[in-house]
C-alpha cells in the first residue's frame, strides 16, 4: 500500500517523520519504540499491523525522537515531549475530524494524555499492551532491577554486529517468533536507534507515570493487551482498563508484545479493534499472510495441491498445512465453502 512519508520542524527545532496511507476515516498512533516508517513495510513483525490499518483507516503515524527516519538525541525526553510531538503530527496530518487515536506499548501514555487535552477531538481511543507506569513507577524492585539491566546492555551492546545483545530485546518482545521473524527483529533494533539513543529512551520511559490522567479520559477506550506479555505485564492494562470510567478490556491469548501474524490473538486483535470502532468489516484475505494469499490466487485458478506447490517452489505438505491455517482464518472447512466466501467478498 503506497504511503506517503514527510517531515515536520517541532517547536524545539525537533524534526519529525511521520507518514500517512489509506483513504478512510483517520486513525493517528503515537509513536513506540523500534519503528522505521520505510522498513517496517517489509518487516513481518509489523507490515501486518500497518496493512491491516492502511485498508481500514486514513493511517497516520510517526518515528519517534531517537528512532527510525526521525532520528536525533532523544536524551532527557519525557511526557511533554511525545505530547508536543504528537499534536505537531495531528496538526501537520490536517485532520479536521474527530479521529481514532492509538497507543501501543509506551505510546499508550501520549495518547492518555492528548485524550485528557483534547476530548473533543478524539472520537476513540484503543490501548494496545500499553501502560501508564513506568517500570521504575511500579513498586516492583524485581522488576525495576532487571529493566535497569536491559538498558545498561543496550548501551554497552547494541550497535555490535554479533545479535546476542539485541537478542534480549526480541526474546522478550516476541517469545514465539520464527527464526526469520527474530533475524528481522534484530536488523530492525540495529537500524531503526543507537546504543545510546536505546539506552536514554528506555530510561525515559522507565519514570512515566500518568496514572492521574485515567480518571480525566471521557472518550470511548478499548485496551487490549496479551495475556503472557514479558514486555508489559497484563496487570498494567488491567490498571489503565479500570482507571478510565466505563473503558472495555480484552485480554488476548498470547506471549508476545508484538502480535504475530499467523496467531489466533491477530486475528482477534482486528474483529475487536473494527467492531469498536464501527468500520467496515476487514477483508476476508486481510487476515491471511503474504505467502497464504499467493496460495489463495492459485487456489481461485483451480490449480491442484501439487500444482500450487510446484509454482511456489513448496512442498504439498507445505501447502496442505497452509491450507488448514487458511481455511480456520477465513472460518470455512473447505474449498468449495472457501471459494464462495473468495466470490461472495469479490462481488461486494
């Protein structure tokens, strides 16, 4: 999906890149940590989220200070900061509407506090594995201690050619990863900050704390957040869930930070954020990944296993087994019912 990728000057001489695609109503997401606004469209760990939202929203989002295309020093950041930033992007972006605001992970503490200053600007606001407490704001010491850990290896050995350091970083982001999903995670963490921009901006979340803010929220919330998360323990969106009046929560049944594409919890992560927001329902092929859709279109020709296979360069185990995810995906048990749920969306 083709995005279009400009900069902004921010008050303090910051510059910002930020991007926007899709051509429906509008859904803004704060910043998070470990993003590139070009290479994420390639990387497995995220081309599924910024797919699924370019096709159902106006999707505008940004780099953050310290990170991917924005870059810079992101030294002694804090809430007014990723504030200000965030109001410069909505700003730039022009969006003249109420809109869909998202925080996913520490960009959930931005959005809070742009919902409390602008209420009549935000039509909803979705959390995604976010927190309003720092880990050094928790009263863990355990917690604190381990975290602190993190950033002392980041400083000493993030930029190394040799992944163990990063390493740390993808094995609690994304417990369940593949061997190829890892190899992405480690590139991405090696291009997208330096070991010292990683070391200050883990700092600076560390010391959030805006759990005050949660009783001003008077916009519809949605939190969502996965159930076993080794980067953020589910009891911090369960404290944002019951610190906003009436906000819904959604506990989803997963390990990892980032959601994986092939998981069910994605897959459950779309119905709500869509039913929440009242758009139209996504695309049966939105669920499927790049190489189940490739064996979808051969399907739609008629071709055989073995002739999916062979054109494909797989084995017809490789595409039997394919075949089995598809099918639960698209909530159909076979290839008749599977076609006619292809036609039925096609002619729509």
């Amino acid at each position: 999906m083709p995005q279009s990728i400009r900069y902004l000057s921010t008050h303090d001489g910051a510059r910002l890149a930020w991007a926007a695609m899709g051509a429906r109503a509008p859904l803004v997401k704060a910043a998070n940590w470990l993003s590139h606004l070009e290479y994420d469209l390639e990387s497995p760990l995220w081309r599924h989220w910024i797919r699924f939202f370019g096709e159902q929203f106006r999707f505008v989002r940004y780099d953050e200070r310290g990170c991917g295309m924005t870059g810079g020093d992101p030294r002694g950041l804090n809430l007014t900061h990723w504030l200000a930033d965030l109001e410069a992007v909505v700003e730039a972006a022009r969006i003249d509407e109420p809109f869909v605001l998202l925080g996913i992970s520490q960009g959930a503490a931005a959005c809070l506090a742009y919902a409390v200053r602008y209420p009549e600007r935000v039509s909803r606001l979705i959390i995604y594995g976010g927190y309003a407490r720092g880990a050094y704001q928790r009263n863990d010491p355990e917690f604190a201690m381990k975290y602190h850990a993190i950033a002392d290896i980041a400083r000493t050995g993030w930029a190394e050619e040799n992944p163990v350091f990063r390493q740390v970083f993808t094995s609690r982001f994304m417990p369940e990863a593949s061997e190829l999903q890892v190899r992405w995670f480690n590139e991405l963490a090696r291009i997208t900050t330096t070991a010292e921009a990683a070391g200050a901006l883990l700092d600076s979340r560390a010391m959030v704390n805006v759990t005050e803010l949660l009783p001003q929220v008077r916009v519809p919330t949605l939190v969502l957040h996965a159930r076993q998360d080794g980067v953020v323990p589910v009891d911090e969106g369960r404290l944002i869930a019951a610190g906003i009046a009436d906000a819904e929560f959604v506990e989803l049944e997963s390990r990892n930070h980032v959601l994986l594409e092939d998981e069910p919890a994605w897959k459950r992560f779309c119905e709500e954020v869509l039913r929440f927001t009242g758009s139209t329902a996504v695309h049966p092929l939105g669920a499927l990944s790049e190489r189940e859709r490739q064996i979808v279109a051969a399907l739609a020709q008629g071709r055989s296993n073995a002739e999916i296979a062979a054109a494909l360069f797989i084995s017809e185990k490789t595409v039997r087994n394919s075949l089995t995810r598809i099918f639960e995906k698209l909530g159909v048990r076979s290839r008749t019912q599977a076609m006619a749920l292809l036609g039925k969306a096609a002619g729509s």
